[in-house]
C-alpha cells in the first residue's frame, strides 16, 4: 500500500513545485528517505503525514484515506484499490500536462 501513498505524496509535492531536497529539509527528513516513501519503499508516520499535510495545507485524511490498507481478495478491497489507481493516474496526467 505505500506505493499508492508515495505516489500521492510525490504528486501534491510536484503539483507545488517543491524540490525534493526542499521539502526534506522542511520536514527535517533526509533527502533519501523521502525519495524512499515517494517511491513506496518506506511506509511514512503518522507524524511525518501530519507535517506533511500542514506543509501543503492538505486535509490528513486525505493522505490517511490513501495510506489505507485493502483487504486482499474482498469487492470492497477491490473497488477501493480501483478507484484509488485512477485517481493517481488521473493526477499523474494533470500533473504531466502541467510539466
């Protein structure tokens, strides 16, 4: 699931135009380990969400809703990772456009 989270936090950083190596300095987070929840390889806090989000003035259940595990082999699961998918992929493409 941290892969869908990273994609989401990559895309509200990239949407404001902020450096990776900004944004970690604001966090007081390395660099890399924000290149490693951007790319889903390391699971964020719950506090580091929160400074995130008050970073960004996004709601934290926006993010936390994202973050949210899927029950594996289950229509609820299913729909949700679904719905999920095309909303990143939506945001991916608005966010190329911008590009």
């Amino acid at each position: 699931m941290s892969a869908y989270l990273g994609r989401a936090l990559k895309l509200v950083r990239t949407f404001h135009d902020v450096s990776q190596v900004e944004l970690a300095s604001n966090l007081h987070i390395s660099r890399s380990y924000l290149s490693e929840v951007e790319s889903g390889k390391k699971t964020p806090s719950m506090d580091l969400l929160n400074e995130y989000a008050k970073h960004f003035s996004v709601p934290l259940s926006s993010l936390v809703i994202i973050s949210e595990g899927f029950e594996e082999g289950k229509l609820s699961g299913k729909v949700k990772k679904a719905a999920t998918e095309k909303a990143l992929r939506l945001l991916e493409w608005v966010d190329a456009k911008r590009a």
